[in-house]
C-alpha cells in the first residue's frame, strides 16, 4: 500500500502505465528488455523508495505557466522525453558546463530537446551542476526557435545520484500525475539524436510491446545505426 501524497512512495511500472525507451548512444540499434517469466512474481511494480535515497525532490525551477504548459503537453502526449544535463562532465575541463558548449553553432544540450521537439514530444530537462547556467542556455535557445519552441520544464538533481535517480526526479517533480505514456532518457551532450531515430525508437517499442505484452519492460539504443534503419 503506498501513499500518492508521498513521492518516495510512488511506484514506476516498466511496463505500464510508463515504459522506459533509454538512449545510450547515437549510433545505434534497439534490443528488447523482457522480464523472466510469467510465472515470475510481479518485477514490473517496484517501488521508488526501494532504490532511491533521496529526500523530497525539490521543487521544479519552472515558473507555473512554464510548468501548466509543460504537463498539458505531457498529458496529451503518448510520451515524454528526460534529458539528463546535472551531470559536472569532470573529463571536460571548461569554465563552463559541458552541455553547453557549442557544437556545429549550437549548444550539445539543444539537440535531444530538438529531436524530441520535431517529434512533438514535451521534455524535462533534468539539471544539477551549474544549473542556473544549462537553464539560461536552454531557455535562450528556446526563445530563438519561436513559435517552433519546445515544451520544456526542468527538474534538479542536487546530488548526482544517477541515471535512476534523475527519472525519479523528473517523474516525482515535472511530468503530470498519472502520466501514462513513454518516457524516452536521453543524454544532453548527445547531438546526435535527431527526429528520424527518436521515430525509428518509438516505432520499434511499440511493436515490442504489442509483440512482448506484460513481459516486455523497456527498449534499449545500443550498437549500429546502419542496423536501426534496416529495421
């Protein structure tokens, strides 16, 4: 029994209601995670407070029409996308954030946020070190894209606990209550995701799932992408 009032009692459903498409690279290919068994107990109900160590996430650093916005979106949508940039880069040695730096004219972390956005996919940019910088550079690149500008709240991570720990974050303090669609994870010094292979990712999970049923658990990016475009 949990109490939804309380996010480290919230539980994440690989499967459903939120399956979780994970980006490792940007030369890739798609491999199923299915579960054991379906004599196996229940895996796909785990409860965040049994692998989180974290207080009550902070507030989300989003003004609330940038927040309202950002959930209606999510709600109409049948996915989300997480971009992880709280990380510090400490191999980078730069006076400023990681993800920030340009690459061909633009910032690293502006292009999983475009990938997601030409797919009409809200995101949640998850930030941490030098935070109020990696916000600044988002929002004005934001600004610059228009009308065409993407649906984005952020999230913070404090403490750089992980990958695991930033969903959680961004789940319990950014995406709407009862979200039930896809959560894709992305990196933000990522630039070379871009719409095409976010659609070939979505198109392959929802054939998995629909192939999979309850088995199925998450897609993950991994290996050539010569071999994703060959389907």
């Amino acid at each position: 029994m949990t109490d939804p009032s309380d996010p480290s009692s919230r539980s994440l459903r690989l499967p459903g209601p939120h399956s979780i498409a994970h980006f490792i690279s940007n030369d890739s290919t798609f491999s199923p995670i299915t579960m054991s068994s379906p004599a196996s107990p229940d895996l796909t109900l785990i409860p965040l407070s049994s692998f989180v160590a974290s207080s009550t996430p902070s507030p989300s650093p989003s003004p609330p029409a940038e927040l309202a916005a950002f959930r209606a979106a999510a709600a109409a949508s049948s996915a989300a996308a997480l971009v992880l940039a709280a990380g510090q880069g400490s191999r980078f040695v730069s006076p400023h954030p990681k993800v920030t730096h340009p690459f061909i004219g633009r910032p690293l972390v502006t292009y999983p946020i475009a990938a997601a956005a030409a797919s009409r996919i809200p995101s949640v940019l998850i930030v941490g070190h030098r935070k109020e910088e990696v916000a600044a550079t988002v929002r004005g690149y934001l600004e610059g894209m228009g009308e065409a500008a993407a649906e984005v709240a952020f999230a913070v991570q404090e403490q750089q606990m992980g990958t695991g720990h930033a969903v959680y974050l961004a789940l319990c303090g950014a995406l709407p209550e009862g979200f039930s669609g896809d959560v894709i994870v992305m990196y933000a010094d990522n630039p070379g995701m871009d719409a095409a292979l976010v659609a070939s990712l979505l198109d392959r999970h929802a054939r998995l799932k629909a192939e999979l049923g309850s088995s199925y658990a998450a897609t993950i990016l991994t290996g050539s992408r010569r071999t994703v475009a060959g389907g």
